[in-house]
C-alpha cells in the first residue's frame, strides 16, 4: 500500500447560493489519478481537486484499498478517531503550516534565566 490523496469536491448549486466541499479520501499516490477516480462518479456542476497526501497509515486506517476512495462524513466520528490514531506517528509531516507566527518583527528577543 502507498499513500493517498485528500480530495475536495466543490458543487455548485443549481439554483445558486454558495457551493458545497465535500471531502474525499483516495487511496492513490498520484494525484491525477485520485482526482479522476472521483471525477468519474460527480456530477458535470462539481469541480475535484486533490489537496494533498493522505498518508500510507491514514488510508489503512480508514481501511481503503488501492483505488477505493471515501467521503470523509462516512462514519464521522470513526473515520476521524481513526485519522487522528494514524496521523499521530506522522509528526511533523502532518502538522499544517502555520500561516501566523507568534513573533513580531523587530520585536526585542526575549531574555532567559
């Protein structure tokens, strides 16, 4: 088994309003590849775009194999308990990167004791 994808779908509502995402785990490495498996079963008023790697542990943890792919609302609460349990051992190439920093420019450097 190899990693995933994390790909979000975004639908455009007929009758207008403000789109709806809905989040897929796939289990293909190769981002083109994810993005059309799920293509293919979505409607011509929904956009697919992979966001990033689903790591190897996440995708045998949600238990899909090679091409089978997930909503992320599927069993909620047991796809994110098990994600979180998986992603743990992932440090740090889980972690999101932070778009705020803690520290002012220019600020003064803070003394230790």
């Amino acid at each position: 088994m190899a990693d995933g994808q994390i790909v979000l779908v975004t639908t455009d509502p007929l009758e207008g309003g403000l789109p709806l995402r809905t989040v897929y785990f796939v289990a293909e490495a190769d981002p083109v590849k994810a993005e059309a498996l799920i293509a293919a079963v979505m409607a011509p008023n929904e956009k697919v775009e992979a966001l990033g790697v689903l790591p190897e542990a996440a995708v045998k943890a949600i238990g899909l194999k090679l091409g089978d792919f997930k909503r992320s609302d599927d069993r909620k609460g047991e796809v994110d308990d098990e994600l979180d349990e998986a992603l743990k051992g992932t440090f740090p190439g889980s972690d999101p990167v932070s778009l705020e920093s803690p520290f002012v420019p220019g600020s003064p450097r803070r003394k230790s004791n």
